[in-house]
DNA sequence: CGCAGATGTGGCCACTGTCAACATGCCCGT
DNA sequence: ACGGGCATGTTGACAGTGGCCACATCTGCG
C-alpha cells in the first residue's frame, strides 16, 4: 500500500480502525447490509464482504468475532432493540385519559408496532428471532438475562398486560400465559406476511388482518371480566 | 473411469437414473438432508452434497432443477403436504358423536397437530415456509393456486371455521377473517418455539403454553355466539 | 526507549453454486 | 434395423465464501 493509504481512511472513516472502533463499523456495516437486502437479508451478509465495505482486509474480523455467526448475533441484538424502540416511540404518543382504554390501546399499539416493524424492517426482524439461538449457549446468566428480557417486545408486552389487569379489563386468572398468545399471534402475522403465503397481500389487506386480530385480543382474547366495554372503534 | 463403473451404480441404486427417478431421488435426499439437520436444517441442503448421495456428478442436478432454490421449492411443497397429512391423521382419530363438540375439536386438533409437526419436523416446517416465496413468481394461476390452497393446512381451517359456524358455535360475523387470526396464533407458537426466545422450554411448559392458547381460540377468539358452551376439558 | 500484546494482512484450504463444453445412451422415425 | 436427435449425465473451470495459519505492524506501558 502507497503511503497516504492508512491516512485516508482515517479521514474518511474517523479516525483509523487501529483506534477500536472496528468491531462497531462492522456491525453497521452488517446492519445496512441487512436492511438493503429486504427480507433473508441475512443469508446477504459475508464477513468478506463486510471487511470490503469498512476498507479492511478480511480475517480482520476474526480479532472482533469468533466467527460469523456471532457478528449476526450483535446484528440481531441491534434489531431487537430497534424493534423495542419502535414500540415504545408508538406507545409514548398515545395519551389516553381513561386508564381502562389507555390499558387497551397500549396493547394494540404494541401489536401493532411489532407487525409494522417486522414489514418495514423485514432483514432485521427476521435476523433478530433467527439469530436468538446463539444466545442460548449460556444456561445461567440469569440476572443479566432477565434485565434484556425486561427491556425488549416481551418486556412492554408483560407490562401492557398487567396495567390491564390493574385497571380492571382483563381478568386476574386469566393473565397467566396470556403474553404468549397474544405474542405468537402478532408473530405470526409477521411471519406469514413476510414469508408465508400472505406475503403478496395489498397494505390494505394487510392491515385488514392485523386490526381484526388485535380486535380479536381486546375483545376477550385473554377472557376479559365482561362484555361491559364498548369496541375500541 | 474403468469399466463396470456405471454397471455398479446401476446395481446398487436400484436402476440407473438414466431411467427417470433422478429427480425424485434428489428430492428424497433433499428431505432427508433437512430432517437430519433439525431446525435450520435448509442451509444444510448443498447442491452438490445431494448429488454425492444419490451417487450422480455434480451438476447432473441442473437437469432437473433450474436452480438451488427449484429444488429447495420442491423439498418445501414435501414439508406442506406432510404437515397437511399429518393434520389429517389427527383429525380421521376423533370421532366425536355431538356436532358442535365435534368442530370445536376439529379446531383444537388441527392447531395442536401444526404445532406438533413443527416441532417434530422442524427442518421441514421451516423450509415449507420459507421457500413458499418461490411458489409467489407466477402471478394468474388461479385455478391450480386455488386447489392447492384448498388441499393444504389453510384448506384445512377454513373448513374446520365453516363448520362450526354451520354448527351454531361461532357467530358468522364473527368467520370473515378468522382463518387468519388462528393461523397466525398457532404459526406464531410454533415459529416462536423453533427460533425464538420460547426455544428453550420444556416439553411441558410448550404443551401448557399451546394449550393455554387453543382453549384463548375455543372460548370466543372469533367471538361465540355465547357462553352457553362449556370448556372443551 | 524498547518490547509485548493487540490488531490487521496475505496466503491457503475446502466447500459451494453456476456456467460451458463434452460424452453417453435411449427412443423414434424411416 | 438402424442411425440420428435429444434428453441425460460428466468434466472442468470460475468466482465467491468461511475459517485456519503464519507473518507484519502498530500501540501503549514499563
């Protein structure tokens, strides 16, 4: 390499990748590369190609990750959290005064911020839930897992629920496992609208579907404690 | 390569493939292939691999296949009509006397047989999805898309929905969509017990978790036409 | 100032999908 | 009956990948 070569990425990239900021370049990297390559962006992404992008040569990488699925491991944590993000930008413009429809239209918006998510962001969604494999290989980290469960979809999901029973909507006894069916019915609809025979419906269609299913929730998914509550219309 | 190669193939194949069955050969491999790799079990399936087993060069498959993912489309429709068949298998073993009893299981047991075979066949289940993509090239081919539909899982739904409609149990304003809304709450369990944070979980805490859901469905998911009806047991 | 460890490089291997050119054997029309 | 045509299978090559190895280089610390 001619003299200059090192100095130019350094301009052009901030600071040269000897100063640590490798690791993360190839994750944003790994990141657009995703998102350009809509849904299955993951099988997209090469760590050759990655190193290419980010102006190193390959088997760099291998000083940052042990191997590539770990990289796509950081890259689905960056989905989860961008996932989690999207609801909680969608929840905080709600603004409800009646704490029963408020309770109501948290969990509907939660619905429907995770289907609108995983159809804008199809690669990263996918690639977040395709890669939570990998963070199974630690058995008993427990504390450390709790907080991230607490902090992504499932976390606003739990807590959704249980303001719903606080306010009085939905019924004591039937909130237990009431997060896993109304988790896999949102899932669900973004996996088959995105893979599944579904995935060449309209928008309108679409949205036809997500709003009669997320109906479906509020109207006594659960087992609400009566039929005292008018339609979220 | 001396003489008597071919001969020898011929022999312990069971007829050369010269005679037509290479297709079908590659397919079997193919399926093969991704039930031994359990979930993610598609990645696993190479071109060339499959070739090696059945015994045939490389590229001989291009004769057959356009390309990878031809076959790959060719291994999804074997995993749909397992699952389909398997469905089946459940739903010939009822034999309930009471008709609205008879629907309301109809519905149970084709949700507990999809999550089943998903989690019995997970390679399978995947790719049948996955690859459904392929299937979504030919835009107007109503007639044969229609009864492809029909005999498939979805096929399977919509019936049972009709019925117990036709029975009295589920309010018919309440039909238009609720093929979607189970299909998407059971496709969800399933897809979140194969690859999501739910991979983790015993055997028990799944059934729980499925049944938990199922019984969400039977007691008004698409609104009942009352509480007139007792649990299912 | 100099050395050790972190970081990045180049070469290599096995493997894959896909294309192009070549070989082979079966079937059908004359 | 036979010979050509065509489907089928083979060989070889190319570009790309993930993953190792040994080596170069830079950086920070004693």
């Amino acid at each position: 390499m001619p003299v200059g070569w090192s100095t130019l990425v350094a301009v052009s990239t901030a600071r040269a990748y000897h100063h640590g900021n490798l690791r993360a370049a190839l994750v944003d990297a790994g990141v657009q590369v995703v998102r350009e390559h809509g849904a299955a962006g993951a099988d997209a992404v090469a760590l050759r190609d990655l190193a290419r992008r980010v102006g190193v040569s390959h088997n760099a990488a291998y000083r940052h990750f042990a191997d590539r699925e770990e990289l796509l491991g950081e890259i689905a944590g960056v989905g989860m959290t961008a996932l989690t993000e999207a609801i909680a930008a969608r929840l905080a413009t709600l603004g409800e005064p009646d704490a029963v429809r408020a309770a109501r239209l948290a969990l509907r918006e939660i619905g429907r911020g995770y289907v609108a998510f995983a159809l804008a962001d199809a690669g990263l969604f996918r690639l977040a839930f395709a890669a939570y494999p990998s963070l199974a290989g630690a058995p008993a980290m427990e504390p450390e897992l709790e907080a991230t469960v607490e902090a992504s979809p499932f976390g606003q999901l739990n807590r959704a629920l249980d303001a719903l029973v606080e306010v009085g909507y939905l019924a004591p006894d039937a909130r237990p496992g009431a997060e896993f069916t109304c988790w896999s019915l949102v899932h669900g609809l973004a996996m088959l609208f995105l893979e599944g025979p579904l995935q060449r419906l309209g928008p309108a269609e679409r949205e036809s579907i997500v709003e009669g299913a997320l109906a479906a929730i509020d109207r006594g998914f659960g087992g609400t404690t009566g039929g005292a509550w008018p339609p979220l219309g």
